[in-house]
C-alpha cells in the first residue's frame, strides 16, 4: 500500500493503460509539455512523445471530434477538459456522435473513449469555471458518466473506463486533486455501474458522489456521536444509477436524502427521486429530502459562494428533522 494524491492516482491508471496497450493515447489543452493544468499527465509527454500525449489548440468542438473519429478507426482517446465547463463547446460532437454514432451505425462503429477533467465549484473560479454537467450529459443516449471521490475509486474506475468499449464521461472536482489515500500495489480495476456503500446504517439512506461524499461524512461523524445511525452511498455511477443498491438500502432505513452539488432544477438527485417514486413510493415513511446547489450562477465572491454549496451542518439538521419527523 502506498499513500498518493488523487492526481497521482489519475496519472498512474492512465500511464499503465498506455503501456500496457499502444492504442490508447491522451489529447487536450496542455496535457503535454505542461503535463496538464492539474499535473494528471505529468511526465508522459517525455515517455511517449507527441503522437501518444498530444497538444491540442483551444478549439474543445474540432479535438473531441478528432477523438470520436480516432476511436471509430479503433484507437482509444482519452481527452482531458482543462475544465469540464469547456465541454459544453463541444456538446454537439459529444451528444450526437459519441453517444449515438454505435447505434445509428448498426453497431459497425464502437466509440472507446473517456472525456475527463476538473468540474465543479472549486475557490472562486466564476461562475464559467464552477459549471456542475453532469446532470446535462445524463439525458444524452449512449454515454456512461461516473464521478469519483478517491484517489483509490479514481484510479479503479479510470482504468476501468479506457478499457471500456463506450463513450465515458470521467468527473473529478478541482478540489480533490490533493486528496491522499492508501493504494494497493497490486493492479485493479472498478465497475463502472456500481455505487459504494461508504457506512452501513439504518435509519436514514444518505446518498450522494464526487465532494459531497466527504461533506456527508464530515456529516456522520457528528451524527453518529448523537446516536443517528445513517447508511451513506456514494453513487460514483451517475449514468446508469445502480437502482439496485439504492433500492436495497431503501427497504432497510424507508427514510432518502439525496446530497449533491448539481444544480436542484434537472439534476442527479431530481431524476432518483423520480424513479424511487416510481418505483418505491410505498417504501417511503416520510417525503424524500433533496440537498442541492441553488439556481444561481456559482458566484466569484469567496463568502456568497460558499453559501450556494451544501453545508456538513445542513446535511445533519436535515438528518435529524427527518428522523425527528419536523418537516
């Protein structure tokens, strides 16, 4: 076991996928000489040279259709964002080919790519860089979308995304990067389609992904030392949302708070709750409580955009007035 940081983590899953396998190879703004603007593709321009690590223009539409159409010929491109807010200048080739180029082909094309990179509301980086698109690629055909929230499940899932034959959308927050966790030295790999449960419990399922995994467990520990007992999942799986596990935990604690940072209006936790409503009305003893990230443009003042993230301590009163049944 060895104790690294989350863009180490990222750096080693894709160094061992390109040196285990010649097709796969990295492009995007600065992943090259510059190692990229979070240092994921460190010291791989050096190994593998400019065709295998490549600098691209700032032109997010014309790189990610080169990616889509490198992945048709069989190669498989891992395009980084240097901010997933970028991505929305090329939704066009990311919704109407990657995601549908399999099917519309008759199933003759396979789209083998990963699109990540930073997301999410980071310190002050404007409303433009805090963009949260998970919930905007979650309607889109063919994708796969994970979020992760280790430097352990990121690395797991990322090796196990360049390996997959499907179009992945890869989700980091800007500010896990410096995350530390121990790693084993032996090689894994994680599903793509399974959530994480975190801490088992039973009198209120707390599900949630990406930062706010660690806002709810910042959450638990003071919860649990005033005798709550929550069951806490980390979805990772954002696109398909494994139900499964949901489901189950739902039988056991009939109690649901969804924690995320997306945006209320259309996000992640909207279309669960529509589904457990489908679903598992009955098993519900009381309304589902839904923790998200207000309407608003994320604000460039430090105090203002704080306030438009959920907070440990709205997490934990949340909790008790739903076990205290105060709606």
């Amino acid at each position: 076991m060895s104790k690294i940081f989350m863009f180490d983590a990222l750096r080693e899953a894709t160094d061992e996928e390109m040196e285990k396998d010649p097709s796969v190879f990295v492009l995007g703004e600065d992943v090259g000489h510059y190692g990229g603007s979070y240092k994921v593709t460190k010291d791989l321009h050096s190994k593998y040279g400019d065709l295998r690590v490549l600098d691209t223009p700032i032109a997010e539409n014309s790189f990610m259709g080169m990616a889509i159409g490198a992945a048709i010929t069989g190669l498989r491109p891992i395009v980084e964002g240097m901010n997933m807010s970028f991505l929305l200048l090329a939704f066009n080739q990311i919704s109407n080919n990657a995601g549908m180029l399999r099917y519309t082909s008759g199933g003759n094309f396979k789209i083998p790519m990963v699109i990540r990179g930073p997301g999410g509301v980071g310190r002050q980086l404007g409303a433009e860089h805090s963009q949260r698109l998970e919930a905007y690629f979650q309607a889109i055909p063919g994708l796969k979308i994970v979020a992760c929230s280790t430097p352990y499940n990121a690395k797991g899932l990322l090796k196990s995304a360049i390996k997959d034959d499907n179009p992945v959308i890869f989700f980091e927050h800007v500010l896990l990067y410096n995350l530390k966790d121990d790693l084993p030295s032996q090689e894994y790999f994680l599903p793509l389609d399974k959530a994480e449960i975190v801490r088992e419990g039973n009198q209120v399922t707390i599900l949630t992904y990406s930062r706010m995994r660690h806002h709810v467990i910042q959450a638990a520990d003071v919860l649990v030392n005033e005798g709550y007992d929550p069951e806490i999942i980390d979805l990772i799986s954002l696109k398909p949302i494994d139900m499964k596990t949901i489901s189950k935990s739902l039988l056991k604690t009939h109690k649901l708070i969804i924690v995320e940072e997306c945006m209320k209006t259309g996000g992640i936790a909207a279309e669960i709750i529509a589904q457990v409503n489908d679903n598992w009305f009955d098993q519900l003893d009381a309304p589902v409580i839904r923790l998200s990230s207000q309407d608003i443009p994320t604000p460039y003042n430090g105090t203002l955009e704080k306030a438009t993230v959920i907070s440990p301590q709205q997490i934990i009163e949340s909790v008790r007035n739903l076990i205290n049944m105060i709606y």
